[in-house]
C-alpha cells in the first residue's frame, strides 16, 4: 500500500521531472478556480442542449451524441491552439479544455443513455449510438487539430510573406 508520500499527485505528472514539477506550482488556487468556472460553463452549455433536444430511452440521444461531437471537434482545435499559438498561457488549457469542455463533453450520460436504450428494448439504437458516437468523436478530435494546424500554417506562411520585401 502506497503511503501518502507515495501517491502520486497526477498521474500525467513524472515529479521526477523538472519541467513537469513545475506545472504543480505553489498556487494552484487560480487553476482550481479556471476550472471551476469553465466546467460549470460547460456544464450549463450541455443541460441547455439536452433540455432543447430531449429524447426517450429508446431513442438516439442526439443531444449528448452533439455535446461529445462537438467538444471533441474542440478539443482537437483547442490542444493545436495550446501548443502552436497559445504557448505559455496557464489557464487557457484547465479553463477551456478540463473546464468548459471536461463539463461540456459527457462519458457518463453516453453510458448511462445505452443502458437505457437496451433496457427499452432499443439494442439496435444503443449499438448504433454507442459505435456512431465512438467514431464521430475520434474523427473530430483529428478534424479540428488537423484544420486548426492547416489554418495556422497558412496564416503563418502569409504573414511571412507580407513581413518579406
């Protein structure tokens, strides 16, 4: 049994590292608060999109099916954004993408809808949104990151070439 010295803080974080250590700053309070504030934003965004759009249990749940779409599309954009434009911005990442798109995006309302729609009876429906969803997701992911990093070398090859007599 680990001892709490022993327990690792983050998982993504090797504290052996340095320049990961340095991501567990003294005060983590402004990231905590990043995230709080993103993550109800993200929150309200995703119950205003399934009380627009509501559906029954053996129903495809279009909404949530959009809110994970969509936030994959996102985050694809916003981690291109973070690494390329972005850099050195703190809060960008724990505010836009664990807040506002960790509350948006939703694993457990997607697990809790297939078990729902096998229970009405719907297995076909629940296949379908639990692979559609799958697969929707991942391709967006590649979609926003890979349009993003197109747009960004393209302004960046036309501000060189207005910068250049």
């Amino acid at each position: 049994m680990d001892t709490p010295d022993e327990t690792p803080v983050d998982a993504d974080v090797d504290l052996s590292v340095p320049a990961e250590r340095a991501e567990l700053r003294p005060s983590v309070l402004p990231v905590l608060g990043a995230i709080a504030i993103g993550g109800v934003a993200g929150a309200l965004a995703r119950y205003g999109l399934a009380e627009a759009f509501p559906h029954d249990p053996g129903q495809f749940a279009w909404s949530t099916f959009a809110a994970n779409v969509s936030g994959c599309l996102l985050i694809g954009v916003l981690m291109t954004m973070v690494s390329h434009v972005w850099t050195g911005r703190r809060l960008v990442r724990p505010f836009l993408g664990v807040g506002v798109l960790g509350g948006y995006t939703t694993f457990s309302t997607y697990a809790v809808e297939i078990e729902e729609a096998v229970s009405a009876g719907a297995a076909r429906t629940a296949l379908l949104y639990l692979a559609g969803t799958l697969v929707a997701a991942l391709l967006a992911v590649w979609a926003g990151a890979a349009l993003t990093s197109t747009v960004i070398h393209a302004v960046r090859r036309h501000s060189h070439r207005q910068a250049t007599p």
